[in-house]
C-alpha cells in the first residue's frame, strides 16, 4: 500500500489513532478529516500529504513530519485547535494555501530553509507568536498571516520580493516590521487593522496600494521615498495618528496635498539620521565629491551648493535592487537632493558647467555619461562606513557610483 485515498477515514469519529504502513508515500485529500485521533505517526517514505488530510482533527496534538515530506496541501491542518507542536522537515518546499489556519495553539514554528514561497491564509487566525521566513522565500501571499492577533515577531528575508493583499491584516501586537529592500510593491490592505507603529518604506518599493495600512489606530510615523511613483485610495484611511515623512514634488508629497493628510517634508524637520554629500567646486577647474558618514538605508541629502561661477545643470539619481536589476532614475530639477539609499548600487549623475558657457544640451531622459567614478563604500558591522573623495573635471557629465561593499552595509 502506497497510498490512502480521499476521504478514506472523513468523519470517522470513533478513530483515536491509527498505524500507517511503512510502504506509504502520499495521504490523499481528505483522507482523516474530522476524525478524533490525538496523535498519528507517518512514515519516513511519505513525500506529500494532500489537502484536507487532517483538518478539523481537533485533538490532534503534535505532530512530527517524515524527513521525504516535500507538500503539504492546502487546508491540510486547518481548524487543529489542539496543535501545539509542528516539526517541518528540511526537505520541506511547498506549503500551500491555509494550511494552518485557525490553529488556536499553535505558538511557534520553525520553516525549513527549502520553502519557496507561503500560501494565502497559510497561518491565517492561528496564535503564532513570532516567525522567521527564510531567505529561499520570494513570496508571502494574501491572507498569509491575516488575523494573527498573538504575532509580535516577523523577521523577513531580503530576498523577499512580493507580499500579497491583507498578509499582515489585523495583526494587532505586531507593532514592528522591518521590509525587506527587494519588495516591489506594498499591497492592498497589507497591514490595515494591525499594530504597526512606525513603517519604513523601502526604496525598491514604486506602488503604495489602496488601504494598505488603514485603520492603524497605533500608527504614527510613515517615511516613503521618492521612488515611489503611484499611490492609491485610502491608505491611510481611519489612521487617525499617522504623520507621512517624504520630499517635496514627490509623488508621496502631492498625494498628501491632494488627500488632507498630515505630512512632513524631510528637508524641513530631518529628525531621522540624514547625511550631507556636497560637490564643491576647487581651484584648478575641478569638482571635488566629498561626504560626511552616510549609510545604506538611511536618507541622504545631496547639497548641490557651488561657488556662483558654477552651474548645476541636471542632477539625476540612480539606483537599482535585487528585484529591479537594471538602474532606474529620477531627475531631480533643484539644487538640493534627497532620496532614501538602500543597501544596494547607487548613482549619482550630474551636469556640471561654468557660468558664463553654454552648457552641452541635456536630454529629457537620462544619457550614458561619458565617464563613470566608481567609489566604495566600505562598512563594517556596527561601524560608520569609510568614504572617500573624487575629482571631477568642469562641464563634465559624469556618474558617481556608490557601492556598498562591507558586510554590515544592510544594517
């Protein structure tokens, strides 16, 4: 016997436990729904177990996984209020939609380093405290942890690209979540109703979906960069505390006139760790780039002064993550930029003349420069990084990259 079919013991009341045979490789759908057994054994040769196999099986306490397990189906342990223990083995990749939901003790649990993405509703209503989503994760689906009202604790990966609709909804202890500098997009309802208290959005983020953290009653600082190009309705909606920190002309910036919402630009109250890059115009025909500390993740101002026999043409801003490989870019029109630097390569172009010249016609889309400085910045964990300082010739159009290159760079 390789296999128990679908529905082969369903609503069998009078099964408190049972013995598999050694030879099993798969338990089909259904197969022990709704029966009592407390505690069951599955043999080291199952390699999936299909949906429903044992949900609402409400005396079911613990459960240890076979080492070949590689599936679990969708709704595969829903509604197992009496669950306190779940052992997932490391040959685990898929766990598919709600299959732990409504699992009233279930506490903890640890995911093996194979899973690939975690389905919609997958811990949905269930009482975990806290959960560590592993780096082979690119993807948390809808509903995933929607109405976890215990979770306090979610450490997300940095490979982590997409989180679905309503994932962290209604989760009210969670006060903290760090996102990770590869997500995309924030998505609709993602955190409404939850305990968040204070939201970073990362760089490599261009859309804020509608409502994504409406009814925050806890929420009161939002910082969104200016490479976020499209926001939707309500997203803050019934967030009564919530005060958005962004720059001028941004699109975050016009979304708050346009919406009554309360708002702070960052060039005017700097509150959070903002460090000064200035290009300084020297004797000799050159422009020295020279900074102060800045780190990855931090917001950067750029201090375009220059000596009035300088002009700043156009300044545009580069950057690109894990998720966006190619560089993107924004111009900037002024002469003091900002923009939030993540943990990723960073370019800054600038054309740079001497008044009195003419200077070389600027394209309304960013061109290839003809020269690139290539610049490291090397941090050390816990420490401020090390920067240095490059020459750049008058009237040249020119790309300054930053790199950053140590391994505390993600701090």
């Amino acid at each position: 016997m390789t296999s128990i079919g679908m529905y082969a013991f369903y609503d069998l009341s009078v099964i408190e436990s049972i013995i598999l045979p050694e030879s099993l490789t798969s338990i089909g759908y259904a197969a022990f729904q709704r029966t009592l057994m407390n505690s069951i054994e599955i043999p080291d040769a199952v390699t999936t177990i299909g949906p429903w196999a044992f949900e609402s099986c409400t005396d079911l306490a613990s459960l240890i996984l076979p080492e070949a397990l590689t599936s679990i189906g969708g709704w595969a342990f829903q509604n197992c209020d009496a669950l306190t223990e779940v052992i997932l083995p490391e040959s685990m990749e898929y766990l598919e939609e709600y299959c732990f939901r409504d699992c009233d003790g279930l506490t903890a649990i640890e995911l093996p380093g194979k899973v690939r993405y975690l389905g919609s509703g997958m811990f949905a209503d269930s009482a975990l405290r806290e959960i560590v989503v592993p780096d082979s994760v690119t993807e948390i689906r809808r509903y995933a942890f929607s109405g976890c009202k215990e979770l306090t604790k979610v450490v997300l990966p940095d490979t982590l690209e997409k989180i679905g609709e309503s994932a962290f909804n209604g989760c009210i202890a969670l006060k903290t979540l760090e996102l990770p500098s590869a997500l995309k997009a924030i998505s609709n309802h993602m955190l409404s109703d939850s305990g968040i208290t204070e939201l970073v959005v990362p760089a490599g983020v261009r859309e804020i979906a509608g409502w994504a953290c409406s009814d925050c009653d806890d929420l009161q600082k939002v910082v969104i960069p200016a490479n976020v190009v499209k926001m939707g309705d309500g997203i803050f909606n019934r967030s009564e505390q919530v005060v958005v920190y962004c720059w001028e002309n941004t699109a975050a910036h016009r979304w708050c006139v346009e919406n009554e919402q309360r708002y702070v630009l960052m060039d005017e109250n700097p509150d959070e760790p903002v460090y000064s890059i200035s290009l300084i115009p020297i004797d000799g025909g050159t422009v020295t780039f020279s900074t102060e500390s800045a780190k990855a993740g931090r917001y950067v101002s750029f201090d375009m002064t220059a000596e009035p026999s300088y002009l700043i043409e156009k300044i545009f801003i580069w950057y690109k993550t894990e998720a966006a490989p190619d560089f993107e870019a924004f111009m900037v029109d002024e002469d003091t930029a900002a923009f939030y630097m993540p943990p990723c390569d960073v370019m800054i172009e600038v054309l740079f003349a001497k008044d009195g010249t003419e200077p070389e016609p600027t394209e309304p889309e960013p061109t290839e420069p003809e020269h690139v400085h290539t610049w490291k910045l090397n941090k050390a964990r816990g420490e401020d990084p090390t920067w240095g300082e490059v020459s750049i010739d008058v009237g040249e159009r020119f790309r300054l990259r930053i790199i950053c290159t140590g391994e505390g760079c993600k701090e």
